[in-house]
C-alpha cells in the first residue's frame, strides 16, 4: 500500500513539475475584404504586437512571347517585437518581378 501512496505521488510531482503550455495568442483583429475582379484587403493584429497588412491588385502584364496575362501585385508589410524588446518591421512587394521585402533588418549587398 505505501508503495502505491509513493508511486502516486511521484507522478503527481511529476505531473505539476511540467511545464504549463503557453496560452494561446488572442487575435485582436482580423479583416480580410475580397474584390470582385480578384484584389484583397487582409489585415491582422494580435495581443503580442504583431501586425500584417496586404492589399492584393490585378494588374495586366505581358510575358516573354508579348501575350497579356493578369498578375495579382502583392503590398504589405508586417511587424513584430523579438525576445530582447526590439521592433522589426518589413515592407514588401510582390509582382512579375518577384518577392521584394525590404527591412532594416534584411542586409544589403555591398555596392560594386
């Protein structure tokens, strides 16, 4: 009997020594507006400070052989605070030339 008294409370010491899982993140907003033609407006904010904003627009482009196909170009930026208190944000495009995100935080290539 005083084997199993020792046993059930080694598993509950055990069990209050784990570590708690972390509350989950609250979202504070979040709106998301879709456009007829295929934009977007998306926005998102939560309790820990981070915050995303993208407007999505169709644009015509042509391509290599000069036929015109619809792009959606992509503009936002988010932002958020680390571990140590610091602020980053970035600011980005996206189009038929790529994912252009842009930072502070991103280095720059030496100029030659």
């Amino acid at each position: 009997m005083k084997l199993i008294v020792l046993v059930v409370a080694a598993l509950v010491a055990v069990a209050l020594a784990a570590p708690a899982e972390p509350e989950p993140i609250k979202i504070l907003r979040s709106d998301f507006e879709q456009q007829p033609e295929g934009g977007y407006n998306y926005a998102l904010e939560t309790e820990d400070g981070v915050k995303k904003e993208e407007t999505g627009v169709i644009k015509e482009v042509n391509d290599e052989e000069n036929k015109p196909h619809s792009v959606v170009v992509v503009r936002g930026s988010y932002s958020y605070t680390d571990k140590e208190g610091a602020p980053h944000t970035v600011t980005y495009v996206a189009d038929e030339n790529g994912f252009q995100p842009e930072s502070e935080d991103i280095p720059k290539a030496p100029q030659a």
